[in-house]
C-alpha cells in the first residue's frame, strides 16, 4: 500500500465533453478512463461549475466506472476551500494548462496544508492571446511542484520560448517569478482497440487520411494531391493507388469541392468520408495500407492520429514537423518529409491580434512547404514495395505497444506526480505569496462605496432584525452567496446586536457563535446590513 493509493486525486475539468471527437477531446476521455482503470488513488475528486454539467458528468462517470463510485466525487467547485483545507491531494491535473491552473495554484496555497503538485497539459500552442495566459504561470505563486507536461520535444521547446521571451519583455527575475516544470509524458492509444491491418499485396495501396479536413486549421491537402500527381507522372499508374479522406468538415466550405475536382483531374481515386464515429474511424484504419498527414499548421502540437495509425498496423507518411518527428522513425515505422519554414513572420505578428484565428492560422500554413518530390518518394515506394509497407507496419505496432499505449502513459504520470511531491518548497514562502495577477476587489473598489466597513463602526439590531430573531419575518440568502453567508446568521447577528455594539466586537461574537471566519463574519454583516436586519447605530 502505499501513500498515493491513500490520496485523492482532484481537477476542475470534466475530462469528458460533448461535442465531435477532435483530437483534443479524445485525448482527454482517453486519459480519464485509463487514470480511472488503473485506479491508483483513494478518491477521484472533480469540482464542476453548473448544476447540469455536474449532473451529466456523474452520470456518465457512474454509467463507465461502475466499481468506483465509492471513491468518484462530482461536486459543486465552491467546496474547493473546504475541501482542500480537510483532505490530503496527491496531486490537482488539469486537461489544459491554459484556463485555471494559475488560479488552482492561487486557491492551494491560500487554503491547503500540503502543498500538492499542480499540474496542466499542452495541447495546442499558437493562438495569439496564449502569451498573457502563460505570463501567469511565471508568478511567485508557482512552486517545484508545480508543472505543465509537454505532449511532444517541439512543444516542449515552444513552452521554453515563449517563457524566455515573456521574461525579455518584461523583465521577469527568473527566482522572484518562477515557472513551472516542463516535463514531456506523450498523448496515448488504447492500443488493443485497434485492429492490425490483414494486408493485401493485390490492388491498389490505399492511402488514409485522417483529421480535420481543412487547409486552415490543420494542413494543406493540395501538396499531397500534387505529391500523387508527380508519383504518376513517374511512372506509377493512377489504379496503383487510391486516397481516403476521412474527418470533420465544415458546412458550406468550399475547400472539399477544390480537392475532389484536383482529384478527379490527375486521376486519383478519392472517396471521402465526413464526420465518421469512433467505429467507422478504426475501420477506416483497418483498411487502410498507410497513413498520411502532412500537418503544416502551428495548431498541431502532438498528432494523436499518426499513433492510431501505429496501432493500427500501418506505415505514416508525416511532414518534419512539429511533435511528429517523435512519432515515426524515418525509415523504420514511416518516413518524415522536410519542411520549410519562415524563420520570421513580423506581417503576421503584427496583424494577428486584429484578425480571426483561422486568418493568421492559414498566412502562417501558407508559409510552411512539405517538400513534394520528397512526398511523392516516399508514397511511390509504398505503393511498388507491400513488403516494405508490411515492415513499417509491424515496427509501428511494436513501438505504439512499447511507448504510447495508456498503462505505460499513465505510469509516467504517476512517477512524475511522486517526483514532484517529492521536490523541496518553502512553505512559509508559499503561503505568504499574493499572486500578482489576482484582482483584489475590495482594494481595487473600495473608493466606489461612501465608506468602508471598520472595526468601530456601531451597528444594532434593526426592526426587521427584530422581526426575523423572533421568527416573524425570514430573509434568506440568495442561491450563490449561500456558502458565504449562512441562513442562521441573520438570527445570530439580531440576537448579538440587541444592544449597539461594534463591528468588531460583533464579528467576533458570530465566529464564536457560529465557528465562522473573520471574513465570512465581516461578509455577514454587510449582508445584513444591506436586508435592513442591522442598521448603524452611530
């Protein structure tokens, strides 16, 4: 047994979204239900805003993991205070370390007494307002424990740059503003969920496509239908291979209907297949005799498909490019193909906080040449050698078992949440800390108000607080503000305030009576103060 198994397990995010299956939310319910199979913690804890969100997610948990329901709590995220003061966390893991890890960091070094690793995934990295959401990573309130796992070396080298320039620009001491651990721990497959290709030396190669079928967002197939048309024009005839096409499309664009006729002029065989389920898409894999994604888009990070290939038994054919070069052993499981790239883009720089996401997405794609001789090479040797194609495969299955299967993921996950805990912090100095970026309302808007609550401020029961200690009237707390201020407070407050007194002594008198804190007694009094159950004496 050891301490982990007795820890609990937390996050703020539900892991499992509606919605279509994109890369980033497969990623995520994947490593849900492998963290949850494994089961290496006392309790799996998740703090959920909305009612309704809270509801579906408990469902479905309970529905997946039926043996875990003792251990799984789905619970409104205004516990977080309580819970973290009363329970030992082994760690808090975000699905990204864009929204709420700072703020997470903030809440755990206000109210829990151990302080638990915090930990965030990347996904992706190139959208132009990420740079002020990383600058609150670099703040006094991140400690050793702390880190953002990186899915990929390129990503990991991103996270490196951004912070190096954020200090250059603002002139961050790299000790008095601290950035997190960037450990590197890949995306992972249910490796036995696919299906090893049966392959077939007769017929035609067939080529798999898969992703989101965009020249915006993803990558430019007209490289690839151009790479096919070099390759026949080489001497491989046009009925020696066919292309699959298969992903999210958008409604009305007009992208698809450029491939197809580009297709039909070079004479390509392409069957396209929009939107397919998670059983239609391992079939497609099934089928498939290779893999192809020539990603040339900063928005990729990782390239989960290129794994499910792997999984699948099959060769991929990738652009050098991003986490890919982690993916495929060049010559061995597929073959990367160079790309070229700006080593500058100041035109887009300057205009890409004024334009859509997919604007300065498709300048910066545009920009990015997959080497097409190199692309047709490397297809037309597939297509002449089954042989080859059948090597490649076994070797990509072999590594996909090896490397990114979920167990051996999830393992290095808890080897690094155990690394991190282990790391020396200076808890005083933690506890202390007052994150720069935390907007201080009653400091910022105090001036707003005629006057400040004080301690000699004389406040006493009012008529209607007379009227509510005596069970004549009753004035209830907005839902919202409940955990702030408790239904038996009014009545406490006009039993304590019958005769004037201060608002000290009167804060006092409540925490005695009603164990609260100074704060919570201070926010009860001006709720009171505001229903007319006190009113000022003075």
């Amino acid at each position: 047994m050891t301490a982990r198994s007795e820890h609990v397990w937390g996050t703020l995010d539900p892991f499992i979204e509606p919605g279509p299956m994109l890369g980033r939310r497969v990623a995520n319910e994947r490593f849900l239900e492998a963290l949850l199979n494994a089961d290496p913690f006392g309790g799996y804890h998740f703090f959920i805003q909305g009612g309704s969100a809270r509801r579906t997610l408990r469902s479905e948990l309970k529905r997946r993991f039926p043996g875990l329901e003792d251990k799984i709590l789905v619970t409104d995220r205004r516990e977080l205070p309580e819970r973290m003061a009363q329970t030992t966390y082994h760690c808090f893991h975000q699905s990204d370390c864009i929204a709420s890890q700072t703020r997470l960091q903030w809440l755990r070094n206000d109210h829990s007494p151990d302080v638990f690793p915090v930990t965030g995934l990347i996904h992706s990295l190139s959208y132009q307002h990420y740079p002020e959401r990383f600058l609150s990573h670099l703040s006094p309130s991140t400690t050793p424990r702390d880190a953002i796992v990186c899915t990929s070396r390129s990503g990991r080298e991103a996270v490196a740059r951004l912070f190096g320039m954020l200090r250059d620009g603002y002139g961050l001491d790299e000790q008095a503003f601290a950035a997190p651990a960037l450990p590197r721990i890949p995306l992972g497959v249910d490796v036995g969920s696919f299906v090893t290709r049966q392959h077939v030396d007769e017929g035609p190669c067939r080529f798999l496509v898969f992703g989101r079928i965009s020249h915006y967002s993803k990558m430019d197939l007209i490289p690839l239908l151009r790479a096919f048309q070099r390759m026949f024009a080489d001497g491989i005839a046009s009925d020696a291979a066919e292309l699959v096409l298969a992903g999210w499309t958008e409604d009305g664009d007009d992208f698809l209907p450029t491939l197809k006729e580009l297709a039909r002029n070079i004479g390509l065989d392409l069957t396209v297949v929009e939107r397919p389920d998670e059983e239609e898409k391992t079939a497609l894999f099934a089928e498939a005799d290779a893999f192809i994604s020539i990603a040339d888009n900063p928005q990729e990070t990782f390239g989960l498909t290129v794994i499910e290939a792997a999984a699948s038994g099959i060769p991929a054919v990738v652009s050098d490019y991003d986490g890919y070069r982690d993916l495929v052993k060049d010559g061995v499981t597929g073959f990367r193909i160079p790309v070229t790239g700006p080593a500058a883009t100041p035109q887009v720089d300057a205009m890409a906080p004024l334009s859509f996401d997919s604007a300065y997405h498709l300048a910066l794609a545009q920009e990015t040449a997959v080497d097409t001789p190199k692309l047709a090479d490397a297809l037309g040797r597939l297509v002449r050698d089954p042989a080859l194609r059948r090597g490649m495969g076994h070797a990509a299955r072999q590594r996909a078992e090896a490397v990114y299967d979920w167990p051996q993921v999830i393992e290095q996950y808890l080897k690094l949440w155990d690394e991190l805990r282990s790391r020396p912090v200076d808890v005083q100095a933690v506890r202390q800390t007052v994150p720069p970026a935390r907007l201080r309302y009653g400091e910022m808007f105090s001036h707003y108000a005629t006057r400040s609550l004080d301690d000699d401020m004389l406040l006493r029961t009012s008529r209607t607080g007379h009227a509510v200690y005596r069970k004549q009237e009753f004035v209830l707390p907005y839902a919202g503000v409940e955990r702030l201020v408790a239904p038996d407070h009014a009545r406490q407050l006009a039993f304590h305030a019958r005769k004037p007194v201060t608002c000290g002594e009167l804060a006092r008198k409540l925490m005695r009576s009603a164990d609260a804190t100074r704060e919570t007694a201070d926010y009860a009094i001006l709720w009171a103060l505001k229903h007319d159950i006190l009113e000022r004496a003075d």
